[in-house]
C-alpha cells in the first residue's frame, strides 16, 4: 500500500497539484487523501470506499486505476491471508457478542417479530372452524325452532 501512495504522491507532486487542490477537485477530504498517500488503510472503516476513494484518485491523476485496484486487492489478499486464524475467531466471537448486546434493546424500529409455529396456525384454523360450525347449528336451530312455533301459533288461531 505503500507503494501505491508514493506513486499517487509523486505523480500529483511532477502536475504541480496541491493536496488542498486535488482534495477540492475530487470532493474528498484532504485527510484521506493523505491516508491514501502514507499507505494508512487502519484509517479506513469500509475497504469498499477506500477502493472507491483510490480508483478516483488514481483517475484524476492519470493513472491506470484497474492496475492500480489490482495492485490494491492483492495487497489486501496478502494482508489479511496473514491474520491468524486465533485472531478471526475472535473477532467474529466480539462482533456476536456486541449483535446479542444490540438484541436486548428493545425499540419499535429493532424490535425483532416473532414467527409462529404450524402448531399455532392448526391451533388458529381449527378455533375458525369451530367457531363457523357452532353458528351454522344455531342458525339451523333458530330456523327450525322458529318454524315450529310458527306452526303452533297459526293452528291456534
């Protein structure tokens, strides 16, 4: 990564280009600029934007940026095959740790649904059913009951 900042420090220095200047004309802060030149990529929380930030800055300064992306991601392949595989774990074991922290806070913007089993739609279904069964019956019972004493009343009368 080194390399590649001394050659973006090198050719903009030949064009005569301030690094106040390159920063204004690429909208990015003058800060990462410097990063990118003194090959400070712990600087960087997204690898993805500072893949973005080199391939720009590589273009503005005429510089073949897929070279230089290629020149970056072998870096970066070189870099982090070194990590231990102690050190990984670790890290992934910190960032489930820090997920279960953030599920114990309840928000209505986080607050995670719950899904129901099969167990309760039968359980739902089944109380439908019942419920459109018993009121069929009793309609058939009021027809038939109000029938019945319709009948009584007219032979009364």
């Amino acid at each position: 990564m080194n390399e590649i900042g001394e050659l973006f420090r090198v050719t903009r220095e030949e064009a005569g280009v301030s690094l106040t200047e390159a920063s204004k004309d690429l909208d990015i802060k003058e800060a990462i600029l410097e990063n990118i030149e003194d090959g400070n990529i712990g600087c960087f929380k997204d690898i993805f934007i500072l893949k973005n930030y080199i391939s720009n800055y590589a273009k503005y300064l005429g510089i073949d940026s897929n070279k230089i992306i290629d020149d970056f991601n072998e870096y970066m392949f070189n870099y982090t095959s070194k990590i231990p595989i102690k050190e990984i774990e670790q890290e992934i074991e910190l960032q489930n740790s820090q997920k279960n922290i953030k599920n114990e806070v309840i928000s209505p913007y986080t607050k995670e649904t719950k899904k129901h089993t099969k167990n309760f739609y039968v359980l739902v279904y089944a109380i439908i059913v019942l419920v459109v069964m018993v009121i069929v019956l009793w309609c058939i019972r009021e027809v038939t009951v109000a029938r019945a004493t319709a009948s009584i009343i007219s032979y009364i009368k």
